[in-house]
C-alpha cells in the first residue's frame, strides 16, 4: 500500500462504480470507471458482498489491472458487535468502508469504529486506506450527524496508523431520493472545505444522475459514486452495464465546463 490515498488528476472528479460481482467489474472497467467498488446493494446501502466473492473479484480485476483502486463496502458498524465474526479482506484492496447507521446514540461509537478497523486489518495482516461514512439521512438511519462524522476522521491523526483518509457523503435509504434531497449545498460545502483544507479526500453518493450534476464542480469532490446510474435502466437492483457507466462518466466531465 501507497503511504497517501491516490487522488484524482486534472479537473474531474474519479468515476466510482459500484458492482456485485465479476461480471459487473468487467462492464463497469470498460465504461471507464476509475474506482471499482465491491458491494451488495439488496444488502443496504453498504451491503458486503460475501467474502468468497470479493476475493474472486479482486483476482479478476487485478488481473486486468494492477493499479485501478478498489474499495470494498463492509455493511455497518453496528453489525460487527462481534469481532471473532470480521473476516480477511483481500491485500488487493484499496479503500475499506463501514456504515454507522443505529450506532447514532452510543457516546462509544468512535472508538467501536476504531477497534473494528483495527480488527479488519489486523485479519488481512496489511493496511487499507480508511474512508468515512456520513449518511445525509442521519437521523432516518440512527447515525452520527455528516457534522459528528467529519469532526472525528478530523481529529484523528493521517500520520498515525488507521487515521481516515476521506469522508463518503451518502444516503441511507434507497427510495429514490438523492442526496441533494436530504443535506444543502451548503453543508455540504462547508463540509467538503473543513475537509479538503484537512488533506483529506471528499466523496459523493446517493442517487446520483446525469440531471443531478447541476453546479457540482462547486463542491469541487475528488470521487462520484454511483450504482442506479451505472445499471441498465438506471435500476439500482439492476445490473451494471457499459453503456450506463460511459454515459454518466461523459455528465460529470461536462459538469466541469
């Protein structure tokens, strides 16, 4: 693993895709996707895909490259209450995420969420590059506020070992909403400048579409996460198609213009 998180180059935002298996690895790298993200999304909004299955999946991608990020989605916090139950991430990953969705009211979460990395890298015997979790619809999914969120990955040390390297900006519920529905540009904003001007990377998801690119270049995020809109359909439940991928990936290089 690098020291630093890689960052995106130039102007436009790195193209996350989201896939559930090998199958949709392939079409969302031929779409032009920067960041490949392994996740189930029937699971929750950061389902993790059976261990078995990540590691298939990483082979095949690596395979085909051996630089191309990959993030993996590890459900929530609060699923991990047991920590002889974390499995062995593949070393071939580069970005690990774990939601905070009902963990909101316990004082503890922070250090919970320290130990459960600490214990999944410890299994993996490697180091992965950390990435927050601010869910817009907090208070619907229990979680900390995006506010609590930012805060605590900024206090931590990227000097130390399992410092957060960036805070993802998503939604909870998968009911149609987009994330400009449940924070403001403003928040959001300011979010994203306390974070930047803290070297950290900024991230956004959530029912992100070609029509919802509107003035994003202002919020000026490093990665563009997505799911529907990599589907045939524009189905999340769907399944990830080329065509989608380069079609959403030529909205957010014109979003810059």
């Amino acid at each position: 693993m690098t020291k630093e998180a890689p960052v995106a180059a130039g102007d436009t935002p790195w193209l996350l895709v989201s896939v559930r298996d090998v199958k949709e690895a392939e079409a969302a790298l031929a779409g032009g996707c920067d960041i490949l993200d392994i996740k189930e999304p029937k699971n929750g909004p950061l389902g993790m895909v059976p261990p078995a299955q990540i590691s298939k999946i990483v082979d095949a991608v690596r395979k085909k490259s051996k630089t191309i990020p990959i993030s993996v989605a590890l459900g929530e916090l609060s699923e991990w209450d047991d920590l002889k139950k974390i499995p062995k991430v593949p070393a071939g990953v580069t970005y690990l995420k774990v939601g905070t969705a009902k963990v909101g009211k316990d004082a503890n979460w922070p250090d919970r969420w320290k130990v459960i990395r600490k214990q999944f890298e410890s299994n993996a015997k490697t180091k992965f590059h950390w990435v927050a979790v601010a869910y817009a619809d907090w208070r619907a999914a229990g979680a900390p506020s995006p506010t609590a969120i930012v805060d605590a990955v900024l206090e931590e040390s990227l000097t130390k070992s399992g410092g957060c390297v960036g805070v993802l900006f998503d939604t909870w519920a998968k009911q149609g909403r987009s994330l400009w529905e449940w924070i403001s540009r403003a928040d959001l904003k300011r979010h994203a400048d306390a974070l930047h001007q803290g070297g950290r990377l900024v991230a956004l998801a959530g029912g992100l579409a070609c029509d919802k690119l509107n003035d994003l270049h202002t919020l000026d995020p490093d990665i563009v996460g997505i799911r529907s809109a990599a589907c045939k359909d524009g189905l999340r439940n769907g399944v990830v198609v080329k065509d989608a991928v380069s079609a959403f990936r030529a909205c957010l290089r014109a979003s810059k213009k």
